[in-house]
C-alpha cells in the first residue's frame, strides 16, 4: 500500500514536469470541504495560472493508473463535486486517449496531461517514464488469494465457515485461505470476534480493490483461447453447455437489455461439452476473436443469482477492466441493481 511520503512524491514529480513541459505555473493549496469516498479524502488542490485567472482543481492521486482502474475511476470522479484531476505515475498513450474519451484530466510524472477547460486545451502523450515496481506486500490480492476474496464477497457469512469449506469454495489448497484471512484482518477487511465469529467489514472498498486487481493478477491465467464464430451473435438463442456460464458483455446484455455486446465471454472448466458447443457453432480459434474462453476459478455449488451468468461481481469486473465508456456506464447500472445492496454492511 502506498503511503502518504509516496504519494507526495508522486503529486510533486507531476506538477514539476507539467510547469516544465508546459510553462505555465500551478500553486497548491489545501481542499477546504474534502469529500469522504471509498475511505479515502483528497487533501490536495493545485491551481493552474493562465494570464489572470486560475483553474482550480481537486487532486486525486493514483500511483499507477492502469487498464483496469480507468473504470472506477471514472466512477469516483463522478460522484465528487467540483472539478477533480487525476495525479499518477505514468500514463501509457491507450489509457492517455482513453482518459481523453471519456473526459477525465490527468497529470503523470512523464509531463503526460489532458485537461480541456474553456480557456485551456492540453493533451501530451507519449513521453515515457521509468516507472518504480511496487512490492505486493500481501498476498491476499495475487491470484490464489483473489479467489478466496471473490468467494467471501459472493457468498455472505461464509467467513465464518472453517477453512476447509472456504477453501473448497474458492477452490483453493488449504493453507492459501490461512494466509488469505491473515491479510485481510492486517488490511482491515476481517474482523475476528471470538465467539461471535469473523466478519467481512468495508466490503465496498475490498470490492474495489479486487475489480481493479482482478483484470491484471487473476484473469490472464484463466483466457483458454480466444475465438471468432460464423455467426457473430450465435449467443442470442444458444444456452451454454452444463458448467459454462456467460461473462463480461453478454452477461450484462442478458442481465439488463441495456448493452449491445462486442465480445463474448465464457467461462467455464466442462472442456468436454465446450468442444461439442464450439464444433456445434462452427466456432474457430484466432488471437483476434471476438469470442474469449476462461477458466472457471470457483467451486461449481458456488452461489449465483442468475444459473447460466457468472456472479454479478465478476460481470461488473469484466466490464470495468475494458476502459470502454458504454461498458463503464453498463456497470454502474450493474453495480446498482445487483451490488450495491448486496456489498452493503452487515
């Protein structure tokens, strides 16, 4: 976790190499109404100097802003009043005309910036920056721990089930959920009250955490293959196989009518009726495919409101981890109907 040293370090690169890539000036200055989201509280503003006014904005900073994290925050962004800046490491140039698209300003370290204001447009990509890997000091949020974190969230009280079960759950050995709940109590999202049990507490911030981290720790080790089909919506009038459920943009389809889905996402571990299913929908292997396969990384007796969709937590995943805009405000809405009740504490 980063700390605030870090995160000083960060905010005064930034504003460094935007005065010297750009030659105007930026003065900061303290929030004097900060807004609590997420657990955290911006405690920074920086304004801008162009000829007699200044451009006042709230600071928000991102250590590394990645892929999977364009999502939330454009979701933080919106529910904050005034204008709001995005302060990070580096941001590649995909992810700097992303921010673009979706309208979000950014300052990086590298002298990268978006921000269109009335009286001033400025978009710069492409320098680089040598970017310091952080150390994952718990193991809660690599690959074995995210699932036993999916399964927590997914399936309420079972915390305090005895390992062995949470294991099988999460389909995980038996000394990954140990460690697992060791770090989510040193983290603050496990709470152990002796008699009364365990509790998952600040569920909201753990299911951000892991909708950020899943698309990079966990989901590349599950993609079987990707695929094209003679017919592109082949998925409209086809149920899945036993043991395969509807993921990412088809799921949401299914699940709110809202969305016209581009990918097609299956997970599934039936590898033997997949083969018939992909044969049967004269469907073929290509790095390019619109279709992409995943492994399953849960038990099957596995709780899920809906039996042939993925959990509604990884629907929402799947969305937020692709950047795009439309799938962005798919799961918001997901998130508010299935989630936001569901998260909420107990």
């Amino acid at each position: 976790m980063r700390t605030k040293v870090q995160e000083q370090e960060i905010l005064r690169e930034a504003l460094e190499a935007f005065e010297k890539m750009t030659g105007l000036t930026i003065d900061r200055y303290p929030v004097l109404e900060p807004v609590v989201l997420d657990g955290e509280t911006p405690d920074t503003g920086i304004g801008i100097k162009l000829n007699d006014m200044v451009l006042h904005f709230n600071v928000e900073i991102k250590a590394n802003l990645t892929q999977a994290a364009i999502g939330h925050v454009t979701q933080l962004l919106k529910r904050k009043d005034g204008k709001n800046i995005i302060i990070t490491r580096y941001v590649n140039p995909q992810i700097a005309e992303k921010l673009k698209e979706l309208n979000i300003p950014f300052i990086d370290t590298a002298g990268n910036t978006y921000i269109k204001e009335p009286n001033l447009f400025l978009f710069i990509k492409g320098n680089s920056a040598v970017i310091p890997r952080e150390k994952i000091k718990t193991r809660a949020f690599q690959p074995t721990g995210l699932q036993v974190i999916f399964t927590l969230l997914c399936n309420p009280k079972l915390e305090n089930e005895n390992y062995r079960n949470i294991a099988k759950s999460a389909n995980v050995a038996l000394g990954t959920v140990g460690w697992a709940m060791q770090d989510l109590k040193k983290m603050g999202f496990l709470i152990d009250m002796g008699r009364r049990g365990r509790q998952l507490i600040n569920k909201e911030k753990l299911l951000t955490k892991w909708v950020m981290t899943y698309p990079e720790q966990l989901r590349p080790r599950q993609l079987a293959g990707k695929y094209n089909a003679v017919e592109p919506v082949f998925w409209k009038d086809q149920d899945l196989p036993a043991e395969a459920f509807w993921g990412g943009e088809v799921a949401a389809a299914k699940l709110n009518k809202y969305l016209k889905p581009e990918i097609v996402t299956i997970y599934t571990n039936n590898d033997a009726a997949l083969n018939k299913y992909i044969i049967k929908n004269r469907i073929q292997k290509g790095p390019e495919g619109k279709i992409e396969i995943l492994k399953t990384f849960w038990q099957r007796e596995q709780k899920r409101p809906y039996p042939d969709l993925v959990h509604p937590i990884l629907i929402y995943a799947d969305l937020m981890a692709t950047g795009d805009a439309r799938n962005i405000e798919t799961a918001e809405i997901i998130y508010e109907q299935e989630l936001a009740g569901f998260i909420r504490e107990d």
